[in-house]
C-alpha cells in the first residue's frame, strides 16, 4: 500500500488579528523548516513588537510532522499555545509556525476568552494565507564507476529523478532527489547495478 507522500503548508508568510474589550492580538504565520527559522522569526517579532505584553506561539516542523512545540509566554496555561497549536492540526498544517502578539487592554478575558482570542487571531491569520499541498522529497547520493553511467542515467531519467548536483569523472557521484514513494523502486533498480554505492541523505 502507497503510503500519504505529501504535505500541507503555507506559500507565504500572512497576518491576522482579533480585538476583545480593549486587548489586541495579532497573528503571525510563517512557512519555516528548521529551529532555526523559528528562533529567527520569534526574535524579529519580540524586536518589532518589543511594548506587547505577550508573544505566544506554536510551530510544527517536519513532511511527517513529528516535531511541535507551544508556549503560553505568560498567559495562563494552556490559554494561548495551546489553541493557536488547535488550529496548526485542524488545518493538517506543517513546516509552519503561528504567533500572536497580545497588546492587553485592561480587562482581563478569563480563560475562555483568551482561549477564544488566540483561536480566532489564528484562525483570521490561516484564512489570509494560501496554503499549498507539496511533495515528500527523498534526496540520494550515489557513488559508481564511468563505466556505468549509461545505466544509471537511464534509470534516474525513466523515474523521474531531479539531479541535484553532478561530478564525472573516473568515479563518478549524483546527488539527486526523487518523490518519496518512488525511492524504494528507484533503489531497488540502482542497487541492481554493480559497484553503485547509494546513500540516502535527506528528507524533505
């Protein structure tokens, strides 16, 4: 069985907000793929919203989406990560995070108020961004003889594999990419080949 190779996301960053007796929030979604995307874009945030009493967030990295975090950056637990993080999953997103920057206006909500403002900022953010499904790509490196080449192009072209990068010589090396539920075939047929090392680098 062909398992799900693909994956939800945004094309772009897109901003939303929510106003609740006097308090503003608003809602910042990026597309990120690493920590360190993440920690970038939190410290440019706290920078230019430096006066904002909170800047709470959740992100979940990953095509198989096995990484996440939340943070209530002060509000009362389970307040503000936790929801903006409720709509990362309804939307089946990843490779994204959301942050909303709460300016308090006096009054507090209460938990189902706050709970109800970052949901709503998020939600407002998420209906401004277009989200786009993409491919899970699995990147190779394979190593083999001049000799061989023939065969490996042919084999790489009739998959459908993109070359990444390529250094001929008497030994020769690929880096090339191919969509996720075609590399168990792909290989298979380059294993078949003599002396062809092949290495499985990324996935993304």
């Amino acid at each position: 069985m062909i398992q799900d190779d693909t994956y939800k996301t945004l094309t772009a960053p897109s901003k939303g907000s929510y106003k609740e007796k006097g308090s503003r929030f608003l809602a910042f979604a990026f597309p990120v793929v690493s920590d360190e995307e993440v920690k970038e874009q939190l410290a440019f945030l706290r920078k230019e919203y430096h006066d904002a009493r909170h800047h709470c967030y959740a992100y979940r990295l990953g095509s198989d989406k096995s990484v996440y975090r939340i943070n209530d950056d002060g509000e009362p637990s389970g307040t503000a990560g936790r929801p903006i993080y409720g709509q990362i999953v309804s939307n089946d997103l990843t490779q994204i995070l959301i942050v909303v920057v709460r300016y308090f206006g006096g009054v507090k909500l209460g938990v189902p108020g706050l709970i109800n403002a970052y949901k709503r900022a998020t939600k407002d953010a998420l209906d401004k961004a277009v989200i786009i499904t993409k491919m899970v790509q699995e990147e190779y490196v394979i190593l083999f003889d001049y000799i061989v080449m023939n065969k490996v192009m042919k084999i790489l072209k009739e998959d459908n594999a993109v070359i990444i990068q390529q250094d001929s010589g008497e030994s020769c090396r690929i880096v090339f990419s191919i969509r996720k539920n075609s590399g168990q075939k792909i290989s298979a047929r380059l294993q078949k080949i003599s002396n062809v090392l092949l290495t499985l680098q990324n996935v993304y």
